[in-house]
C-alpha cells in the first residue's frame, strides 16, 4: 500500500493515497477505537445534506467560482446518496463533541471535490466554511432523526392495522378474562386485541408529533450560537436551502445560543420512545403467555412457528419473535437512561456527550423500525386461536359465572362455585340454574362485551 503524508496541528501523518479521510479522521480512528460500530447511514445522509445546504448558500453569496462551488456541491450530493459511506469510517462514540465526525465528512467531501475540481480544496477552508461542528452536529441529527421517526410512524400504522385486523378475525370468540393472572370475566379474543391496537395507535400519534420537537436547529449559529465568522446573508438562508433538500419543515431557532446549549428535546422524545417500549413489551407477554404450552399452558393462541426452539427438546418451538420484542424493549429503556444522563451532562455552552446521545437515540429508532417490522410479519399477522381450548376454558373457568351475575346474583353464584364442577355448562342445565339458550345468550360476544346490562334483574 502506498501513502500520502499529510501535516496537522499536532504534526505528520502517513494516510493510504486512495482513501478520501484524511489526518484528522486518521487521528479520531486511532483515538477512538471503542465499540466497533459505524456511523447510521441516515446520520451521514444528513450530515451530507447539511453540508450540501450550506455549500448552495455559499454558492449563491458567490464566495466561490463557479467550478469550484460545482465539485464541492457535488461531493456533497455524492455522500448524501450513499456512496461515499465506507469512507466514513469514525467510531460513532467519540470525544470532542463530534469534531471527529464533522472532520471525517469534510476531508471526504474535499477530497473527492478535489478530484472533479482537479486543484486543491481544504476540508476546514472551504468544506467547513462559515460552519462549527457545534451546530452541524446537531442540525444533521435532528434531521436524521425525523428521517428514522418518519419511518417509525409508517411502521407502527402497520402494526396496529395488523392488529386491528385480527381483532376482526377474533371478534365472536368469547374468552376467559384474567386480572392478576386469575380468571376474573368473559372478554373476546378480539376485544384483547383491540386494546393492542389502541396502545400501538397512541404510539404513532407520540412519534408523529415528535416531529415538531425536533425541527428547530441552530444551524448558522457556529461555535456557541452567536454567529461568529459567518455572514447574516448565510445565517439566514441557509435554513430555507436545508429545507428544500430534506423536505422536512425545519426552522432555525430564535435563540441559537439556547438551541446550542441545551438537548432536552432529545430527552423528550427518548421518553417518548420508551413509552413505545413499554407497550412492546407488555404486548409482547401478552402474546407468551396466551400461546404457552401447547399441552400445559393457556394454548389460547398459536403463533406462527418460526425456528426450531431446543437443541434437546425435540418439537420445542418458543415464541421468539415476542422475546425479541421484549428485549429490545429493555434495550431502549436503557438507551432512554443514557440519553438523560447526556443531556443532564451537558456545560455552559455546549453538550460534549453528543456524540454518546446520537449513537444512543439513532440506535433505539433503528431498533424500534426493525422490531415493530418483525413483530408484524413474523409473528401478529399470522397468529391462530385456539378456539377448541378457549371454548373448554369458557365452560370449566369461574369467570363464566360471573357473566351469569345479572341472572343468578351474587349468593346463588357463589353456592355454585363452592360445588366446583368441571363442566360449569353442564351443571347449570343439569340442575335448573339456566336453559342452554339462555347461557347461550349470556356468555354470547354481544352480552359479554356490553356496556352495562340490557335490563335490571328483579
């Protein structure tokens, strides 16, 4: 391998001729060799487009000749589709606020300008121009975050319609009802499914409005949000080219040094997420424990069989795609923690635990996407009721008694129950409690799902 030397602050380094990063990447590579995970492809699709903002306006200030503004804008077009992300190659956990990132970009844009421009075009002179790490940063998460959140929402909109398919599906099928696992009353299977369905819409109406939250950024403010070594003209236009290129209604910030300073927004929408998780992972038990067994469990439902679950248990196959769902429940929970703990960290006029933030926030989004993605096609749309065992359950379980409340009261009900039969059903005809069509009636999906009583019993 051959190598171009190039010359710091810090002194001299050898870079491989062909790579497109240069010292500084060198350096923020070596420094921060820590979780072995890369930057978020949408993170550099952002960044890309910062950039590539900020390269327009300049353009128009007619800073630049025109070919010059023509390689770099190109460069930045180039890196915003995807092509140039091998080259993007920090760590995403990094000291320095995310100077390390800002620079990997800059020296790859450069560098590859350079090559259509054929002189030469400096990373920090001309790429970074009138820009800080301190407001791209940000500017390109928040960006990238309302990219990955807008895909979250189409996400959750599959998931609760799966849901509320199979609430349909399951609409006649009168089950037992448990409160602290104990049976307590009749519901329907689809009427359970429907409170999934509810749960997973509040979702999706939390993460569509996080948009808001997030579109306000502190690009022009540079360093600590005054402005310093920018122009008016670039302050404010180069908001309304960002704009247009992500197609994201985005707005500069009236104060740029609050905007600078402070992350809590990110924290909001982390809670926001967790809530998400939480559903998840209550859903996800749900799910469990309805298919536990087959032979000694609830065998409400069977999920569909995805892997073999035992490398010693024969014919074993556990609910795997919900114990997914559950963990990256945890995962994003504790993300959340992370996240507060950044932005809780933060001094003065800046937060150097941005890039901790991003990794962590980025992450549960990217988690979110995959696992509501795999919790719909692997597992809820091709979910099966048990209806023989629901139907056994309906007749043997003391929750069927308590439908019959209205009919029988309290006292009569409880004599039954102390005689404990097995076929509850059958002991009710059997001795004169109730007609078989009158039990019909009043464990039927429309008595059992009712608002109240039709009449009051004398």
């Amino acid at each position: 391998m051959s190598y171009r030397q190039e010359t710091d602050f810090l002194g001299k380094a050898e870079i491989p001729r062909g790579a497109y990063w240069g010292i500084h990447t060198y350096r923020a590579k070596n420094n921060f060799n820590i979780s072995g995970y890369a930057i978020h492809p949408e993170f550099i699709k952002a960044f890309a487009l910062v950039k590539l903002a900020c390269a327009q306006t300049i353009n128009d200030l007619g800073i630049w000749n025109a070919e010059k503004a023509g390689s770099i804008i190109k460069a930045c077009e180039e890196l915003s589709e995807g092509k140039f992300n091998g080259e993007i190659i920090v760590d995403p956990i990094q000291g320095g606020a995310g100077t390390s990132l800002n620079m990997n970009v800059n020296e790859v844009v450069a560098n590859r300008a350079t090559e259509l421009y054929g002189e030469k075009i400096d990373p920090i002179e001309d790429v970074n121009l009138y820009q800080s790490t301190n407001d791209i940063y940000p500017t390109a998460l928040k960006t990238a975050s309302i990219f990955l959140l807008r895909e979250l929402e189409k996400e959750l909109t599959a998931l609760q319609e799966s849901f509320q398919e199979k609430e349909k599906e399951f609409a006649d099928i009168v089950k037992v009802g448990r409160t602290q696992l104990m049976d307590a009353v009749l519901v329907t299977l689809g009427r359970e499914f429907s409170a999934y369905a509810e749960a997973i819409s509040r979702d999706r109406w939390r993460i569509y409005k996080c948009e808001e939250r997030l579109r306000v950024v502190n690009i022009g403010g540079t360093a600590v949000g005054t402005g310093l070594s920018a122009p008016r003209k670039f302050i404010f236009n180069v908001i309304e080219k960002l704009r247009k290129l992500t197609g994201i209604g985005l707005a500069r910030a009236e104060n740029l040094v609050e905007n600078t300073q402070n992350l809590d927004v990110f924290s909001e929408v982390s809670g926001i997420l967790k809530a998400h998780a939480v559903n998840l992972i209550k859903i996800s038990n749900d799910l469990r424990l309805m298919s536990s067994g087959p032979a000694a469990g609830l065998s409400e439902i069977t999920l569909p069989a995805v892997q073999v679950g035992s490398s010693i248990m024969p014919g074993k196959v556990n609910p795997v795609i919900p114990e997914l769902a559950a963990q990256v429940g945890i995962k994003v929970i504790g993300n959340d923690v992370v996240i507060d703990q950044c932005v809780a960290g933060g001094q003065l006029e800046l937060n150097h635990n941005l890039p901790m933030l991003a990794f962590s926030f980025l992450e549960s989004l990217e988690l979110l996407i995959n696992t509501n993605k795999t919790l719909r096609e692997n597992c809820i749309n091709g979910i099966k009721a048990n209806k023989k065992n629901i139907k056994k359950m309906v007749e043997s379980s003391h929750a069927t008694l308590t439908a019959l409340l209205p009919e029988l009261g309290y006292n009569k009900i409880t004599e039954i129950t102390k005689a404990n039969p097995e076929n509850i059903k059958e002991y009710l005809i059997q001795n004169n409690f109730l007609t078989q069509e009158r039990f019909n009636e009043l464990t039927s999906p429309e008595a059992v799902l009712a608002l109240g009583q039709g009449k009051l019993r004398d």
